[in-house]
C-alpha cells in the first residue's frame, strides 16, 4: 500500500483510492488495518531512510522529494520495463529479488524479445496448447542457437556453397542458396532447406535433417568454436533413395542442373558433373560451416557490395562476393560450379570411357554403381579441369585505371580491345616497378600522372586515373551510358546482355591448369552496367561473364568491422589454397 499512497499522493492509514473505490466499506476497512508495506520494501526504505539520516545535518532546507525504488512501482510497469532489457539482460534481474523473479515469469516480456530480437511475427499464443511459453522459445531455441544465425560457407572442398540460417516462424531453418539455372543470371536464387530446428511439443529443442526425399529425420547440431559450427545426421538411410545411386544421380542432375541424363553429350562436362555428385554426396550432409559476411559499404563505392550470381564459360553459374577495398574491387568466390576439385588423385579409370559410350544411360548407371563405395587407394578428390575453386579471388580490378573502350564500331574488333587493354597492363606494371624502388608515394604520382591509353575518340570526358574508387565515383557517369557490344570472336554464356554501360576498368581475372595448378592471372576488362549487373571479359580465353546481383535480404550477416570482414576474406581463401 505504501507503493500506492506515494503514486497518488494520500496518505498510508488511508490507503488507495483507486481500490476503494472498487471496495465496499467492509474490505476498505480490511484494509486499512494491513500493513502498509511488506518485509522486503520496509529494509529497502530503512537503508534509504538511514542514507537520508546520515546526511541530515548538512541539508537544513526544504525536504527533497521522496525517493522512488523500482520495487515500489507496479507490475504492470514492471513489465514494461522489463520487457524493453534486451532479453540477455533478464537472467541476472531474475536474481535480485523473489518478485522480480515472478514477474518475469510474464509471457508478454519474452513474446517481445521473440518478436524485437529475432523478428518472431508468429502468434506465440497457439504455443499455450503445446504447453510451451514464449520463454522456452526465448531461452532454449532462439537465445540457444543464436550463434548460428547469418550467412556460412561449407567445407566442401573447393565446391563451396552459401548457407543462409534464419528464423523462419517457430523454426531455426538451414536454407541452402543455389544460382538459377545456366545461363539466366536474372532470374531468382534457387534453395533448399537442409536443416531445422524448433521447439513445438518437447521442453528441448529437436534437430532435424532435411536432406534427401524422404521427410525430416534426426539430426544434430553441434558450435564448434566462434563463427563454426557442423551439422550431422544420425539417419543416413534417409538419403537414399528405392531406385540406388542411378535415380539418386537423376533427381540430383535435374535439381542442380535442370537437365536430364540425355542432355549431356559432351565427355568432358559428364565427368565435372558426375564427379561433383560423387563427391559432394559423400558428406550426407555431415558438414562443417564457416562464417562469412556480406562486404561493408562505403559512400565512395564505386556500386553497392554484396552477392552476385553469374556466367563462368561452360561451368554453369557461380556465386562471388564483390568488395571494394580503396583504390582496387574484387570479386571472391562464394560457390564453385562443376570444376573438379584439387587434390592428389585422378579420376579412376573404372569412371572413364569414350564419349559416345559415357552418354549412353547404361554406361552412366554402371559407373554410378560401381563407385556406391569408394575403391581401395581410391581418393575422391581427383584432378581435372582447369577450375579456380571457392574462396579465391576470380577477378581484382584497378580502379585507378579507367579504360575508355572503343568506338561501337571498332570495338567489334577484338584485336582493338586487345591493344587498348594491353597498353594499360603495360602502364600498370611499370607503376609497380616504380613502386618497388620508390615507394607508394612515387608510384602513385606515376599513376596520376599516365595519361589513359585513349587513342580512339572518346565517347565522354577523359578522366586521369583518381585517388582510389572514390574519384572514380566522383565522375558522374553519362546520361544515355556509352554503347556496348561484344568483340567478335568473345564467347558469352548468355547473349542477352546489356547493349550500354556506364564505364570500364582494367582489371585481371584468374585462370588455372588441372587441379588448379600454375595459377596466373590474366588482363581483362571489368563492365560496370548499372548498379545491379556487371561483367568481365577474360582477354586470355575470350570469355564473358555477366554478373547480377543476389536480390535477397540477409539478416545477421554484417561484418562488425572492416577488420572482421578482411579477416574473413583471409579465411576462407586459405582453407582452398
């Protein structure tokens, strides 16, 4: 009652007035004859009021207003109180005291942290059926597995892959992200959930494998360390499938490549494909994933950083994270495609045959038996193609070095664009000599001052090359962009590319013999379209990709620092190398 009298202002023995009034004369009375604080406010006021005493003498003026303690204030606002800590925070206010215990026993505290914290929009009501509360979901599925939430690459060799882990209604989903299919680069991420996790009618939260076609089974989830963590299923029979390996390989060729056993006559592309499923499908999605982070952005930028999904020759489609980093971009590897992974082993001879006889269905259901267990001494990890595998960085770009291509109609010339990136290369290489012997400082000078091998009539303005990106940026590109048209003799997955781009820079692209061996990096040209696509055109192999950005929202998946993101980079280029 002491709580009260202070809050509306009458006195103790009077007790309050909004209860009397919901109160006939007999419980007014009850009232008034109760103690008007219970044990636990009368220490809390004697320590304050011996505080006030202690002092007493050295405040002769007018009274201060009373002192108010939050265990003097309702529940009601309690609970709003409480219900705006972050939900870390609660544990240790439950310790205070027994009513501040009991008040966070209140259901509508943790269905705000659900919602505020992890974006939970479910109506957490419907869970008073099963028996569990909002704070169960809080504390043993959302607060448990927080650590996983975000953006991972699985070790799968140099295959990689993009995981994204978000909380999906009740559930912890696992949603494995696949580009469309070749060579449509515009249309929508493809994915698949390959785990999940919720906390529907047990006081524990249940993990479930999602892999194969057989429903969801049990699963484990296990945190290794900071920013790793591995998968595990405990019923791999569920991945297999009545027909064997053969309608096995069939549903995985239709999945991941859209096509059909009979589709695929060239030799070389059946024995990528047919290796990448021999050796991805080993793991039965027992996995271990390592963080990644999207690139952080800066004003100066020469577009938005982020995921890009597109082209690599006949490889399919690929994922690679654009990041800019002062004066240079680069594009790094997030998935590999169908390249044969590194190792020290080569493809068995047993998987081998002519071309005519590996296309016909009886020759591929032999081989795909015949490796349901690997042979002794066999590795599955063979060398192949030329492949640059996940986490390398495929193409860098200077954007120091602006190229102003062509005319449209001599730029149709491959062997122009040739000269013309040929020249900048040249520039490029004594500005790294000068800055051996002289220092940055020198070789920058250098840059600035080189004018830009410009011979052919500009379409607009020529820029010096500037201080990094930024000055890059500075130069507001032309209204109608500058025309643009593939050399002929330059092979492009997709033909319908734009047909105009705001600016060009030299940049290389990396290329690599069998089992990625001798890896060197070759000029090229980097196309900036508009803020969503871009392109390079690989001079070595007269090749184009055609790159457009991944249009999906990701949460928990910012770089809490430049250094982390850098740090990363390191990573998961050194787990491939």
């Amino acid at each position: 009652m002491a709580v009260c009298a202070r809050l509306c202002g009458v006195g103790p023995s009077r007790g309050c007035r909004r209860r009397q009034q919901r109160r006939g004369p007999a419980e007014t009375a009850a009232a008034d004859s109760e103690p008007d604080t219970d044990p636990e406010e009368e220490r809390i006021e004697a320590g304050s009021a011996a505080l006030s005493g202690a002092g007493g003498d050295r405040s002769a003026g007018p009274s201060s207003p009373p002192r108010c303690s939050l265990l003097e204030l309702p529940p009601e606002l309690l609970v709003e109180i409480f219900a705006s800590l972050p939900g870390t925070d609660l544990p240790s206010l439950a310790q205070v005291c027994t009513k501040f215990r009991r008040i966070l026993h209140t259901d509508t505290i943790w269905r705000r942290r659900c919602r505020e914290e992890y974006g939970v929009c479910e109506n957490l009501r419907k869970l008073e059926i099963t028996g569990v509360s909002c704070r169960d979901v809080y504390a043993k599925l959302l607060h448990r597995y927080r650590h996983i939430l975000g953006l991972w690459q699985p070790d799968i060799g140099p295959y990689g892959g993009l995981l994204n882990v978000v909380v999906d209604g009740l559930f912890i989903i696992g949603w494995m992200y696949l580009p469309p299919h070749d060579p449509h680069v515009d249309d929508p991420m493809r994915f698949k959930p390959l785990f999940r996790i919720h906390l529907m009618e047990r006081k524990s939260a249940t993990v479930e494998c999602m892999y194969g076609h057989r429903g969801p089974h049990n699963g484990h989830v296990q945190i290794v360390k900071k920013d790793e963590f591995s998968t595990k299923c405990n019923q791999t029979d569920h991945h297999r499938m009545s027909g064997g390996r053969q309608e096995e390989f069939r549903t995985w060729l239709r999945e991941e490549w859209g096509r059909t056993l009979e589709d695929i006559f060239h030799e070389h592309m059946q024995e990528l494909i047919l290796m990448k499923f021999i050796y991805t499908s080993q793991y039965d999605n027992c996995l271990t994933y390592r963080r990644i982070y999207l690139p952080p952005s800066r004003p100066d930028d020469l577009i938005r950083p982020g995921l890009f999904k597109g082209t690599y020759g006949s490889h399919g489609l690929e994922i690679v994270m654009l990041s800019f980093h002062g004066k240079h971009a680069r594009g790094t590897k997030i998935t590999d495609v169908s390249d044969i992974p590194t190792g020290k082993g080569s493809l068995p001879n047993q998987w081998k045959g002519s071309a005519s006889a590996l296309g016909r269905r009886q020759d591929w259901c032999w081989k795909l038996s015949a490796v349901s267990e690997p042979a002794d001494g066999c590795t599955l990890a063979p060398q192949g193609d030329p492949n640059i595998p996940a986490g390398q960085q495929t193409v860098e770009i200077d954007l120091r070095h602006r190229i102003q291509l062509p005319d449209a109609e001599s730029l149709h010339d491959f062997n122009e664009l040739s000269r013309v990136v040929l020249e900048v290369r040249e520039q490029v290489r004594k500005e790294q000599e000068q800055e051996q012997e002289g220092g940055p400082e020198d070789a920058e000078g250098l840059g600035q001052q080189s004018p830009q091998p410009r011979e052919e009539p500009p379409a607009e303005p020529a820029q010096a090359p500037g201080d990094g990106g930024a000055a890059a940026v500075a130069e507001p590109p032309a209204q109608s962009g500058q025309p643009f048209v593939l050399p002929v003799g330059v092979s492009s997955r997709n033909e319908d590319y734009p047909r105009t781009c705001r600016m060009c820079f030299y940049g290389t692209g990396l290329i690599a013999g069998h089992g990625f061996t001798s890896p060197e990096r070759t000029p090229g040209v980097f196309v900036l379209f508009d803020e969503d696509r871009f392109g390079f055109i690989w001079l070595e192999l007269k090749s184009f990709s055609l790159y457009s950005r991944v249009q999906a929202a990701f949460r928990n998946a910012d770089a809490p620092s430049p250094q982390a993101f850098e740090e990363m980079l390191k990573n998961i280029q050194s787990l491939t190398s």
